[in-house]
C-alpha cells in the first residue's frame, strides 16, 4: 500500500472512528502523520522567525 493512498485511508478514519474504535495500525499511521506534520510545521516557523530576523536586521542598518 502506498504512503500516499495509506494516508488518505488514515485521514478519512479519523474522522470516522472513535480512538477506542480504531485498530493499532490506525494509530500508528494517525501518529505517524502527525509526527510528520509537527516536523514540517517546526522547519516552516523557523523559515519564518528566520526572515522575520533578516529583515529586521537590514532595518537597522
């Protein structure tokens, strides 16, 4: 089965099951994804803090 099609399966299963309903390979590809998430969501805030710096550099200067 594909990450892709596994994750869409993954998606639509949270929302239709309960935690308690849901089996153990439901949860691990929900945590999964959300660790992946979490890691794209961490690089983008420091891309942005990131920029927000350099311009605020180059403001004082």
């Amino acid at each position: 089965m594909s990450n892709k099609h596994n994750a869409n399966k993954t998606k639509s299963t949270w929302k239709t099951k309960q935690d308690h309903e849901k089996s153990v390979d439901d949860l691990l590809d929900e945590l999964a994804y959300l660790r992946a998430e979490n890691d794209y969501l961490k690089k983008l805030d420091a891309l942005i803090r990131q920029k927000e710096q350099s311009v605020q550099t180059k403001n004082k200067s």
